[in-house]
C-alpha cells in the first residue's frame, strides 16, 4: 500500500489503509460477503434479526449471540466483557476516536452472559447491524484483559503491538517499510490457508507498479485509478473491481471565507468538467457522479442531478455574489481576490493529476486555486494531530468517499458530525439535512428510507457543500495465482483467511 497505518490499533483507524490492516489481525461481529449484500457472521454466531429476535420489534434492541470457540492471539478466551469493553472505549472522551458514528446511537450495553450482549438504541438505528462493530469501519473489538486498566488508549504499547482474534498475528512493525503478520494457527473459523503475509509501505505508485510486473508484490490494495490505468494488461495479475458506496469529490469548507455562500459553491461546481476528468483520469473504474450514492444502490435518485459543466454560469454564478474581474482574470469583492487553497494527497498521482485539471477549470473562470499537497497520512490525521480534513485545514481538498453497505451518510453530512464529533468534512450543516438523514435511520421501512435519501440527494445537489465528480470503483490487483482474493465493497482483507495459492 502506499500509506502507513498511524497505529495498528483499529480504535483509531480513520482511513481504508488501516483498516485494510486491521483486518487480518483483528475480527468483526458481522462482516458482508464480496457480493455486498450478504451478512456473513463472524465473532456472532448469527446476524441479528426481526425473524430471529436479534432485533426487537420497536427496533431498538439489538441482541449478539457470539461464538464460543474464539480466543484472542494470547490465549484469553473471547466474551461479551470484550464487546462491551470496547464500546466504552469509543465513547471515552479521553480516547482520540476519529469517528463514534454510529455507536453514539447506542444508550447501554448489557452483557447477562459471556456469549450474549444486548444494545439497547436511542431510537431504531436501521444500519446498526452492518456499522456496529462491522466492516464500514475496522470494528474495534478490543481485548479488556489487556487494555482495561488504561484511563485512556492514546498511547499505549498496544497500539504497536496489537492481540486480536483476526486470522494473522501481529509479529513485528518496522516502521517506514512494514507490518509482519504469521497465521494464526487457532483461528476459531479454522487454520489460515497462508503461513504469512507481509504489509509493505511504499509511497510511489509507480514504484507499486513496478513490483507487481516484476512479482515482487502479490497484492496492490488501495490502488488510485492512475495505478489501474497503468496495471491492466500486465501477464499474470488481475485487477479486481468492486462497487463502493462512495464518491471522488472535491471537498469545500463551508466555513471558510467566500466559501460559506453557497452561489461560490455552484460557481466552482459549474465550472468543472467532470465527464473530462473521468474520461481522462478514471480509466473505466469510475462514472460521472450526480450526488453521494452511487447509481447501483437502492437508494440512489436519478433526479438528482448535478450542476452540469458551464463556464458562463459559473461567472455568472460569481457576478450574483457580488465578485467582478480583477487583475489578472481573477475575480474580486472588496478589492480581494478569489484565492483558495486546494489540498490534495500527494502520494496519490490521480489525486495530483485531477487537482491540477480542476486548478485549471477554476483559473478559467475567475479562481485562483493554490495548490498544496500533503502526504495521506498527513492528509487523514486524526483532529488532535491536526490532519488536514479532520482540522479543516483547507478551502479545497480531493477526498474519496467510501462508506458501508448501507445509504447512510449521517456522520458525512449532518451538523453533529462535524469534526472531531465526526466525519463532516465539509463543516456542512443544514437542518432540512439533518431532518433526512435522521428519517433514514429512524425505521426499517425501505420506502420510507428511499424517500428520505432522495431528500438528502437534492439537498446535496441545491447545497454543494462538495462537488461529487465520479463514483469510483474500489481498485485492488492480485497475483493471478493467489485464490480467494476477493474484496468486499468496504475492504480487501475480509477473507484473507481463505487466500491461498
């Protein structure tokens, strides 16, 4: 990969770099098959549901049943003093969690037996059981017989020396170049089919390339649409493409300066040719986006319709704010000029190559846009390391979205989860929003939800707090030798206890 995990513990995982990770050395409750849509079990012995009693009628009662052949790499048994353990060690104030989405939903956790945990919600929460200690994010399940004596988990030894119960185990870090991992031999859903797996951390994708012509590396996970571009066609590799619940957007922060009106916004949407730069940027694993879900999901609106590619409206668009030609063909209000900061992962050369693109879009029509880049584990930082998204330290930045299975984009787009409460990068924050994305999550009724999201979607679309460019594919290649690689939409190393050769 070509980022660094700032930790190998899954409480502070924040991107898809960690967690892909996290995942061989620690497990979930409930994981989704690589179709996107099956709910596999993992530490519970059976997803919850209405038919089961998993889930109460008023939806607000969720009840694990968890396995009872599970035991952390150390040898301690798996119980529900874990689960409940790491709940609260999500919610601790004093814990640097870069995202409590969701488990701030959760009101108390019972444990009446070691293989039962009961949650009882706030109010029904229709995507708990795929967020909740799940793969949308790492679920970090925590050992309590290791970490519960610690008033708080920022810094301890843990963190570099993790025990879980994931299919590999954490044998060495060698920060800078790697993470080394060997199978885990009592792994309660059996023997990993490989004796090990070596994470290597290089920041050059075309370095990435390279070694996978040459077979040096096995797997690319995480690979940007430039690095695709460049791997298709190479003999004995395969690229794996998988639908994700996300977005390549352009980010604006909706606190800064000419930013907070929202005629700026429309003004920069409209004058960014999107078709261009998933024609010439996207190489086939990408469509032209409208708003944040994807058109293969359920709850996708086509009527929700982006502003369309047109220079002259987003003059005008610029005129109606208030701001007119100045020196240079930059725009103006008050004598200042429209300048912004455009922030961008530099280890990505498809981020690089677009915020370039889009530099050139904005100059055209009056914008200055300065470009800065920034490494991606600077870029996803957490808020008190003062991480480029999480601080809003930018005007603009190049971010893809990728979320879970289900069109929850409460902790994205909602006032509450503005960092570091959440995810909320834009610093985007509208009632009406928050009043449909809560109508989403308050029932389990799919019609009631698919309105609530197309309310959402035409928010998004009148609000522009970013611009959605395209929906992405996620992008990994494999040895073509290498059996059982398959990603789900949320990560690649879900099964990697069923890789072999």
């Amino acid at each position: 990969m070509t980022t660094e995990p700032r930790s190998l513990s899954p409480l502070f995982s924040l991107d898809d770099y960690a967690n892909t990770v996290d995942r061989l050395a620690f497990d979930v409750l409930i994981s989704v098959g690589s179709d996107g849509r099956t709910l596999v079990p993992r530490l519970a012995a059976e997803v919850p549901s209405l038919r089961n009693g998993g889930i109460s009628r008023d939806g607000r009662t969720l009840t694990y049943h968890l396995r009872r052949n599970v035991k952390w790499h150390d040898g301690v048994p798996f119980t529900s003093k874990d689960v409940a353990f790491s709940y609260h060690a999500i919610m601790n104030p004093a814990n640097n969690v870069p995202n409590r989405h969701g488990y701030d939903q959760i009101a108390s956790v019972a444990t009446p037996d070691p293989y039962t945990v009961v949650f009882r919600l706030k109010e029904p929460y229709a995507p708990a059981i795929t967020t909740l200690f799940g793969d949308d994010t790492c679920g970090p399940i925590l050992p309590e017989h290791l970490l519960g004596r610690y008033p708080n988990l920022n810094e301890v030894d843990f963190n570099q020396h993790p025990v879980g119960t994931g299919p590999f185990k954490v044998v060495r870090w060698d920060r800078g170049s790697s993470v080394e991992l060997d199978a885990n031999d009592d792994y309660y859903l059996g023997k990993p089919k490989l004796r090990r797996i070596s994470v290597r951390f290089v920041p050059d994708e075309n370095t990435l390339v390279t070694q996978m012509r040459t077979h040096e590396l096995d797997v690319f996970a995480e690979m940007s649409v430039n690095a695709y571009g460049q791997m298709r066609g190479i003999p004995g590799t395969r690229a794996v493409l998988s639908n994700v619940h996300g977005a390549a957007n352009l980010l604006m922060n909706t606190t800064h300066d000419a930013l907070r009106d929202p005629r700026v916004r429309r003004a920069i949407a409209a004058a960014i040719d999107k078709d261009a730069i998933v024609r010439n940027f996207a190489y086939g694993a990408g469509t032209v986006a409208g708003a944040d879900l994807p058109s293969f999901m359920w709850a996708y609106d086509p009527n929700a319709r982006a502003q369309p590619h047109d220079p002259a409206r987003a003059r005008a668009f610029l005129r109606d704010a208030g701001y007119v030609p100045g020196p240079g063909g930059i725009v103006q209000k008050a004598g200042r000029p429209l300048s912004l900061t455009f922030a961008y992962s530099q280890n990505n050369i498809a981020a690089r190559l677009i915020a370039v693109q889009i530099q050139s879009y904005l100059r055209e029509v009056g914008i200055d846009a300065q470009l800065k880049g920034f490494t991606t584990q600077m870029m996803f930082n957490a808020y008190a390391a003062g991480g480029i998204y999480q601080a809003g330290k930018f005007d603009l930045a190049w971010y893809t979205m990728t979320l879970g299975v289900d069109p929850d984009s409460s902790g994205r787009f909602t006032c509450g989860a503005i960092p570091p409460n959440g995810q909320n990068y834009s610093r985007y924050c509208n009632r009406e929003m928050d009043a449909a994305q809560t109508a989403g999550l308050r029932t389990f009724d799919l019609a009631a939800r698919k309105r609530a999201y197309a309310r959402s979607q035409e928010l998004l679309v009148h609000d522009v707090p970013a611009v959605f460019v395209f929906w992405p594919k996620n992008i990994d290649a494999a040895d073509a030798g290498l059996r059982g690689f398959a990603p789900n939409p949320s990560i690649a190393t879900w099964n990697a206890h069923e890789w072999s050769w």
